[in-house]
C-alpha cells in the first residue's frame, strides 16, 4: 500500500469531527453518509490526587469515539462539551426538554 493509499484509508475511516476537513465532511453528508452524530459532554473537575482533571470529558470523547467506530461511517463524534453543574442539579438529571432550550 502506497503512503497515499494509506493515509486516504486512515482520513475516509476518521469519526472524530474535529480531525477532518471540510472537504471530507462536506463529502461525506453529500453522499448520505453521516446520519448523526455524538456529542461527548464531561466536566473538568477535581478527582483528589489519583485522577487528572479531564478524566469525565476523557472518558466520555472515548466511549463516544469507540461508539462511533461501530457504526461508522453513520456516526461522528463532536467536539467535546464541558458541561457543569447547575443550580437545578446535574444535567443528565434534567427531562430532555430542559436540555434542547
């Protein structure tokens, strides 16, 4: 395998949004491609002295991209949104409705 060959084979099978262009994206919802896609969320906070601070957005970019993986090329994977405590409690604790205003 050439070294193009290789790295058109290693961009076209990508479901991370943030790696590619906008030609490979525009590319692929031409073609009905992308059906979705997943939006990681974590927060960046303390985990005493064992965890890094990333560890909840980490975690959640790996799953999400893991997930991806399986049901590409349907699926992306969005950038990572930090997400935070609020005065009405935890995001994930919120109706569906709450989160989409």
């Amino acid at each position: 395998m050439s070294t193009n060959e290789g790295d058109k084979r290693m961009i076209t099978e990508e479901v991370r949004l943030w790696k590619l262009t906008r030609r490979h994206v525009r590319e692929r919802l031409e073609q009905g491609l992308i059906k979705g896609a997943i939006l990681p969320t974590g927060s960046t906070e303390q985990h005493n002295e064992h965890l890094a601070m990333e560890h909840d957005t980490a975690s959640a970019a790996h799953v999400a991209y893991q997930a991806a993986l399986q049901l590409y090329p349907q699926t992306v994977v969005a950038t990572p949104e930090p997400c935070r405590q609020m005065r009405r409690g935890p995001v994930a604790s919120q109706p569906s409705q709450d989160l989409l205003q």
